[in-house]
C-alpha cells in the first residue's frame, strides 16, 4: 500500500512539473504569433 502511495504521489508531481513547463511554453508561442502578426499589419496597409 505504501509503495502504491508513493507511485501516485510521484506521478502527481510529475504532472504538475510539465504542468509547469507546458504554460510558459504556450504563453511564449502566442506571443510569438502576436508579435509577428503585428508586424504583417502595417505591410498590409500600404
């Protein structure tokens, strides 16, 4: 019983470190999208 405990307590904080990584990965991406998006608007202006 203490060895399945500590599987899912591992497993768990498994999930909250990617958890941790996937959301500053995502925010990074959008941003990059933004920014390049921007820069296309005023080409499209003129």
């Amino acid at each position: 019983m203490k060895t399945v405990q500590n599987t899912l307590v591992q497993e768990v904080s498994d999930l909250k470190g990617v958890k941790s990584l996937i959301i500053p990965i995502l925010v990074a991406v959008i941003t990059a999208g933004l920014t390049l998006f921007a820069r296309f608007i005023p080409n499209f202006l003129r």
